[in-house]
C-alpha cells in the first residue's frame, strides 16, 4: 500500500454491523499504516477522537461510539501505533509520542477535519497531552480518562504539592505496575507462554478491585501473578453481554496473535523520556489547556485513583495550566469506565461538547 492509500473494511470489522463507522487503513508518511474506524458528523456536531489506553483495541470504545453514533457525533478512533491492525514497529523511537501526535494530525488532515474532541484514555492521555502541546488548533475540546493531566518533567515538578507528593508516596500508587510494565522482563514473561496472556488480562480487567490493588500495584505482585498463571473473574471475559463479549474476543485475538512487543514500547519511550529534548523546550504557555477539557475517574480505579485525578485538577485550576476544567467521577467504574458506564460517559461526553459548542466561536481565530 502505497503512502495515502486508503484501504477499507465494510463494517468496522470486528461485528461492528451495518450503520456504524467504516474500518479503514491509511498509509502515513511516516511508513506505518493505521487501522481506524471513521463516521463523519451529522450535520454540524463536532467528532470526537478516541485513544485507547494499554492493554486494549480501539474496540474497548465500541458501546460508546455506539451512543455516540445515534446522537449524530462523527467518530475517529484508531488502534494505536503497535496494537490492533496497526503498524507494529520495534524501533522504540517510533514511539515517540511527539511522533505518533503528528500522525494523528495526519489521519485528521486526511479526512479534513480542522477540529475534534479528543478523548484518551490510561497511556492515550500521554498522547492527547503531547497533540495539545505541539497541534493545539486541532482540538476544540479534551477530556482525560483515567489519568490526569501530566505536563513536562520540568513543570510537573513545579506544580507538584506537598500534597500529590503524599499522593505518590502511597503504598496503593501504581509504581509497582508501571515499572514493571516498562521493563524488558514484561516482554519475555508474557510472551514466554500463551497461558500467561489470560492470566495477565484477567488481573488488568478485574471485578474485584481489592485483588487487583494487592497483586497488580505493588512491587512485584504483577510479575508473580502472572509466573504464577493465575486468574481472576473478569469485567468483560465472562460476561455473556454481546457488547462485552465482542470486545473481550477483540482482545484476546490481538494480543494471542502479535504478543506484547510493540504495545510495551509506549511505557518504554516514557520511561526513556525519548522526548525530553523537545518538552523541556517548551514554553509554559504552550501548555496550558484553554479550551474545555474534562476529566473522568471511576470511584474504584486502582490504576487511575480518583483522588490523585482530583489533585491534579484542583491544581491545574489553581496554577492556570487548566481554567477551564471539570472532573465527573462515576461511582460504579473502575478503570474501565467506557465498558461499565458506557451511558454516564456518553452524557459526560455530550455534556463536554456541549461547552464546545457553546464557546467555538470565542475559539475561532479573528479574520483580518
């Protein structure tokens, strides 16, 4: 496929069904090519752009595109860079996150969309922070879920308090997941033996958050559990719910067929700081968010905890960097919030582009 290509896929794939958003791939300049899938706007409602956390598909958002969908918004969401039916590069540059926002630019270029609401999800907020940062003109709007809003090492640890240092320090924080998750062991665990993969998906997927927090985020505990194959009743895997079962069989599908190789280089980029030379150039007021932008936590969430999202939010309003914020916290999720309150997180969506709407021509660069 030569570079703009456009390849596509009746239906989505993956049982997307008849009315809904076409699958497509695109070649980019960048040499990799991106599966997607792709609705335009009815009328003149804006779309949203999706980005998946780790370890998932673009398929994790299936039930609210669909509500999405019905509503009139138009949808663009990708598997990212390493998953899916997309590229799998192993150069760990690739993974630059300065990178991979510019060819999201270039799949939105390509469908000339000058403006979406970008939505990111876990490691997807480190992406949809750097497409702010460096393509600021083509996001009318933000939400953050599962995460909050991390700037550049330099600023970030200006705007740390005494109190989100507390917050880091706590046992029950996600150091342990996080560096294990960036370390060249992962790899070779969860590749070492396809019985490892379930076992991994079903602590990452978890019904019982008090297992997930005493074997997922301390030191160690992730490693063993999986050495241990070791599984745990799922959100998604037993679920006899067409919507989850779809999903969970998109998963397994991708991560039994290409392993873990590629997805991990995302942690390992971040934690090389591979992108350091260009962020800590970056002017302060580069990065502050001055559109709307909201964030979403799941009052169970051990990976994204609620309260941390909330400091950072308190603290962006207080610092300037996020004047324009909210935070929703929805009470029955944990991480995984587009798949248990796939209907609060619509309306929070809607709600969000609804402030969009409202505030678009305050956005609109004046005409000379």
């Amino acid at each position: 496929m030569s570079q703009r290509e456009e390849g596509r896929e009746e239906g989505r794939g993956e049982g997307r069904g008849e009315g809904k958003e076409e699958g497509k791939y695109l070649a980019l300049s960048t040499r990799h090519i991106y599966f997607y899938g792709y609705r335009p706007a009815s009328q003149r409602l804006p779309t949203f752009l999706f980005l998946h956390d780790f370890p998932c598909t673009s398929t994790i958002w299936n039930k609210v595109v669909e509500h999405l969908l019905g509503f009139g918004f138009g949808v663009l969401r990708p598997d990212l860079l390493g998953f899916g039916k997309t590229s799998k590069p192993t150069d760990l540059h690739d993974y630059s996150l300065r990178k991979m926002s510019s060819e999201m630019v270039e799949i939105l270029a390509h469908h000339q969309l000058k403006s979406v609401i970008g939505v990111g999800h876990g490691m997807g907020t480190h992406l949809l922070a750097r497409m702010w940062w460096y393509y600021p003109q083509y996001l009318s709007g933000l939400a953050f879920m599962g995460a909050g809003y991390i700037l550049p090492i330099r600023l970030h640890m200006e705007l740390m308090s005494k109190k989100v240092s507390q917050l880091q320090l706590h046992p029950s924080h996600y150091g342990g997941y996080w560096s294990f998750i960036a370390s060249e062991e992962a790899a070779q665990l969860l590749n070492s033996n396809l019985a490892k993969i379930p076992s991994f998906l079903s602590i990452i997927y978890a019904k019982d958050q008090d297992l997930c927090n005493a074997n997922l985020l301390p030191r160690g505990g992730l490693q063993q559990w999986i050495a241990d194959g070791r599984y745990s009743p799922s959100k998604i895997f037993e679920s006899e719910s067409d919507a989850d079962m779809e999903i969970s069989h998109s998963l397994f599908i991708a991560f039994m067929q290409h392993r873990f190789d590629a997805p991990l280089n995302w942690f390992k980029s971040i934690n090389r700081r591979i992108d350091d030379d260009h962020e800590e150039a970056l002017p302060k007021d580069r990065c502050i968010i001055s559109r709307p932008v909201d964030f979403l936590a799941g009052r169970y969430d051990a990976l994204g905890r609620p309260d941390f999202i909330q400091v950072f939010v308190e603290e962006g309003r207080q610092s300037g960097y996020l004047p324009l914020a909210a935070a929703y916290l929805l009470q029955k999720s944990s991480h995984w919030m587009m798949i248990e309150e796939s209907r609060e997180v619509t309306i929070a969506l809607g709600n969000l582009a609804s402030r969009v709407m409202k505030d678009e021509a305050v956005f609109q660069p004046k005409q000379p």
